[in-house]
C-alpha cells in the first residue's frame, strides 16, 4: 500500500505515532546522558537504536535460535551494551520513566527468548562488554561479571589453577547471568551442587537504580536470585563464587550402545545406579539417532581421578556396561570441559573456550524438561526409541542427580528439585527446514512426547527446570500479575520456594517494573496494594 492511498485520519494518526516514538527516543537518549558518563554518550558509543548502522547486526546477532522471531514481540527501541555499572542505572532510570521494559542479556541462551523479545515496549541491556573475572588463589574465589561465558570463567580459572574448578553448565557459551540465576548445572553437579549452591556474594542493580551487594540487599533477596531467575528482580551485575578443588588427572569416557534391548537394560541399570554412585563420578545418559540410522545411547563421563581408580569402582558398581580401560582419556579438568563440547582435547587450543557463538549454523529448536524420582520401565524405552527416529535431530538428555544434591534441603534457594530426584530429562528437538509445516510437525513431536512421558515422572507437580525455559507450561500475559496464573507455572519450578519468590518480589519491586512471560509476580492484598512481609 502507498501512503497517498491512507484515509487522512490514519496518516494523521501515524505521523503523530511517529514523532511521539521519536520525541520518546530522543527523550530516553537524552535521559541516558543526563545520567551516565559523558565521555560515552557523546558519541553514544553504547546506545544503538534502529538508526544506528550496528543495530540490525546485533539485533540477528541475538536469534540464535530462529524459532525466537520478532513475529510476537516489537522490536527493542534502544540496545543498551554497557561498559560502567552508571550506565547500567542510567538505563533503569531511563526506562522506568520511559515506560520502557527492561529486558537484561548475558549470554542469550534463554530457550524462550526472555531476553531480547518482549511483547510491550522495551530496551535489551546486552551485558557482553561487561565480563570482567578475577580470580583469588588465596581465598579460591573469584568475582565474575553477569556477561561473561561459562567458558571464559573455566578458562581464567584455569589459566590461575589446575586444581581449581568451578560446577557449572557444559555449553561454554552459555552466559554467567542467566545461568546462575537460574540454578546451573553440569558434570560437577554429584559432587558440589549447581553453581548457585556455590554463590558466595553479588552486585544487583535494584529498581530504584541502587547498587546492592550481598549485605546492602539483605538474605532474602540474594536466596531469591540464586536460583529464581534474576530478571524478576533487577539487573546482577556481578557474583562472587567459590571456587572447587578438582584434581590435575580426571578420566572422561563415553560408550556408545544401540537402544536395543540390550541397551534399554543398560539404562535401567544406570537408572538404578547412577544417583547412588559415589560423587567423584558423573554418568549422563544421551539418546539419540546415531550416524549407522539407529537410536542410541551415550554413556557420557567424568570421573574425578585417574583410569586405575575408575576401573575397580566401575567394575564393582556398573560392571554390566563392560568399560574397559581403552574407552577412558586422562586429562585435566579444564580439558575435560572441551571434551563434553566434543571438542578435541590436547588438538584444539584452550581458546575454543572464548568462543562466545559456537554454533555452526542457525537452526529451530525447543526444549522441554523434567524430572525423574522413580526408574522408568522398558516399555517406555522402547517408545521413545521409536519416536527418536521419527524425526532428524531428537534428543534426550539425563544428567544424575543424588550425592551433594541429596544433602542440600529444598529450601535452602529456589531450585527445590534435591532429595529423591533420580535425574533431570532434558528434551530437545532441532531442525533446519523453513516453513510452517516443519515447525508444527517438531513442535507436535516434542509436545506429544513429553504428554507420552506424563505418568512416568514427577507429578502434583510435574516439575521443570527454570533455566530450561518452556512457556508451554504457562506464562503471565503481559501486565497481568495474577498470582494464582503464575503459580501454575512457579510451582512446577520452584514447588513451595513460589510463594517465598513472591514475597521477596513484593518488597523489592513492588511495581513488578521488572516483568516478562515467567517473572515472578508480587503478591497483592484485596485493595490490590502490594502486600509487605516483614522478613
Ligand atoms: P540469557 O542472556 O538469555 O538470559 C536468560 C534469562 O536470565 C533471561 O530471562 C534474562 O533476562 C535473565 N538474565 C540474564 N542475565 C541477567 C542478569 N545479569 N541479571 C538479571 N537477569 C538476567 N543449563 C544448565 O544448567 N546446564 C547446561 O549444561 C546447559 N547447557 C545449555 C546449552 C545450550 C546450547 C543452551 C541454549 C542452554 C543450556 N543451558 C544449560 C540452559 C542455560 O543455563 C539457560 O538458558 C541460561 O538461562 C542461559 O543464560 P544466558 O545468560 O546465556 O541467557
């Protein structure tokens, strides 16, 4: 349609919406200079908007995944990418008077979207430029910035220690921000929790623009971001965490078996074992199509210790797998690390670990998860089996719980999924063909399997874990804050830590400035006032 073909009234209406989003541009970029640092905003070297000449690549630069398009969300007015903790207040006080959302980026795997779509108005603070890391031999903690990686942390506390570690997730461009927020587990998790359970301190700019650390925001909030996903809460800038102790010489393997009976036999062994085993050793089930066309599973593992050590434990405990020495590599934790990304340890430098994209190609995914607290029969096996080779890339993911899981009560932060938890099911589905009919056929294959595995996992709740993002199991529209709505979908993550989440969000943003799809909403009295617990 031409514009001289527009009724008079709309084009009126559109040249005012024009001026008025303008006029509210140049509102919020001068508002953003009045209260940051002017050596910056001179040239506004950290503000892109749609006119700037980097935005459109930052903008595709965001959507890994292509299932997350801009088709239900705006586009964000301003990309803020600060360098100073002023520019990040500048940007809650410019987008709180505004009226623009916030919605905060570390790394960007967030399987929704949550932190760069968003349906209302609104900026992306993108934390890349703000990935500091330094690490304290002495005290063996470190300080990390919210925008670092997984990999970049692993890679500078490497390059201070070999018998140093941290518990975190295996992707290594998965980002420090939302990942801690949101629990964080990988290969260490039997032995030392998630990597929240090894937060120690945190700096979190809070609605009114303050800088709070652990002390100034006081215990109830800094549980509340260990686990309850911080984007309902403000913006973390920082954390201190405590580093572990690995040894110079870990063993990783990985056995490959078809799905066959034999191989369904294997998992009910594993299902029986894995969470019993001592927390020194980590085996996580991948079921997959092979590359020979059949389903299989991988049993993936690290073992902290050498070879000799593995061999006499594996033999008395999982002796049915048949591990022989040959199938184990030595090498250090660092390594280790490289090699659960099926990079080539010893081949490919370290630095592969600073990658911050290391997908090869764009493609569509989905991700849904679950918990198990009761093995799970045959019969089921040899379903999914048959529903795996359905489709190209189908995958199922489930990590041991047990060990220092089972020691931590429920309660202790948000992430409730501890005691009797026998492993985490993650599912994913991927693929590459544009259209509307492949998109539906992948949605429905990965929705009707996880229906399929309703009766086999936890129940009242079916659990799920936060930071495997799933809006299929509820979501808040967009300004609606009924808690009642969010509790179907907060109880499945966080069982009763919920309602706890909602208080502390009723005392600190009592607004709900900070909102999305799964932001915790505050809890409202009959006069719709927010309701203020002494805590
Ligand atoms: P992103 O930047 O997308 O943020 C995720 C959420 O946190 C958003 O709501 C965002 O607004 C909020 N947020 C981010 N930074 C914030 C900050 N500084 N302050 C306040 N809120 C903030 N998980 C796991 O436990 N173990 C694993 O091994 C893996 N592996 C893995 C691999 C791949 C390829 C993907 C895509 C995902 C995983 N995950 C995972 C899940 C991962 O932990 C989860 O997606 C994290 O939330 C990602 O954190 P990012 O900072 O990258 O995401």
């Amino acid at each position: 349609m031409h514009c001289h073909n527009l009724p008079p009234l709309l084009l009126l209406w559109i040249s005012i919406s024009f001026k008025v989003c303008i006029a509210n541009q140049q509102d919020f970029a001068s508002c953003m200079s009045t209260h940051s640092s002017p050596g910056y905003i001179q040239d506004f070297k950290y503000i892109h908007d749609p006119t700037s000449p980097s935005y459109p690549n930052l903008f595709s630069s965001f959507q890994q995944n292509l299932r997350l398009n801009f088709t239900s969300s705006s586009k964000p007015a301003f990309i803020v990418m600060p360098y100073t903790e002023t520019e990040i207040q500048a940007a809650v006080v410019c987008g709180k008077k505004h009226n623009l959302q916030i919605r905060v980026r570390s790394g960007g795997h967030d399987y929704e979207g949550l932190s760069f779509l968003c349906r209302l108005p609104y900026i992306v603070v993108d934390l890349t430029n703000f990935r500091a890391i330094s690490v304290d031999l002495e005290e063996e903690t470190a300080w990390v910035q919210s925008g670092a990686t997984l990999g970049e942390l692993y890679y500078s506390v490497a390059k201070s220690s070999n018998v140093l570690g941290f518990p975190a997730g295996i992707c290594p461009s998965v980002g420090v921000g939302g990942h801690f927020s949101g629990g964080g587990f990988g290969t260490l998790l039997r032995k030392y929790g998630l990597a929240a359970d090894n937060i120690i301190d945190a700096y979190l700019i809070d609605v009114n623009a303050r800088v709070l650390d652990r002390e100034a925001m006081g215990e109830d909030l800094f549980w509340a971001i260990r686990g309850g996903g911080g984007a309902s809460f403000g913006v973390i800038i920082a954390w201190k965490i405590k580093l572990v102790r690995v040894p110079p010489v870990v063993t990783v393997f990985t056995v490959h078996k078809n799905l066959d009976q034999q191989g369904v036999e294997l998992v009910n062994i594993w299902q029986n074992v894995a969470s019993k085993l001592p927390q020194d050793l980590f085996i996580r089930l991948i079921l997959q199509n092979s590359d020979r066309g059949e389903v299989e599973v991988l049993f993936d593992s690290l073992f902290l210790g050498s070879v000799e050590e593995l061999m006499p434990l594996m033999e008395k405990r999982f002796p049915e797998l048949g591990l022989a020495p040959i199938d184990c590599s030595e090498m250090s934790w660092i390594e280790s690390t490289l090699y659960f990304q099926r990079f080539k340890p010893g081949r490919d430098p370290l630095e592969v670990l600073l990658e911050r994209n290391v997908q090869a190609g764009k493609s569509y995914l989905k991700a849904k998860s679950d918990f198990a607290k009761e093995p799970i029969q045959d019969i089921v096996w040899d379903a999914v089996r048959k529903r795996i080779s359905e489709v190209e890339i189908g995958i199922m993911i489930m990590d041991p719980y047990g060990g220092k899981m089972d020691e931590i009560p429920e309660s202790e932060l948000p992430f409730p999924h501890r005691k009797g938890t026998l492993y985490n099911i993650l599912y994913i589905v991927q693929w590459t063909a544009d259209g509307e009919a492949e998109s539906k056929r992948h949605m429905n294959w990965i929705r009707e399997l996880y229906d399929y595995m309703e009766p086999y996992v936890s129940s009242s709740p079916r659990t799920a874990y936060l930071n495997y993002r799933d809006l299929d199991i509820g979501f808040n529209e967009p300004g609606n804050v009924a808690y009642s709505q969010a509790a179907i979908w907060g109880t499945k993550y966080f069982k009763g830590n919920f309602k706890k989440l909602a208080e502390v969000k009723s005392r600190v943003d009592p607004r709900n400035f900070f909102t999305s799809e799964q932001s915790i909403p505050p809890l409202y009295d009959q006069g719709k006032n927010p309701l203020l617990f002494k805590m």
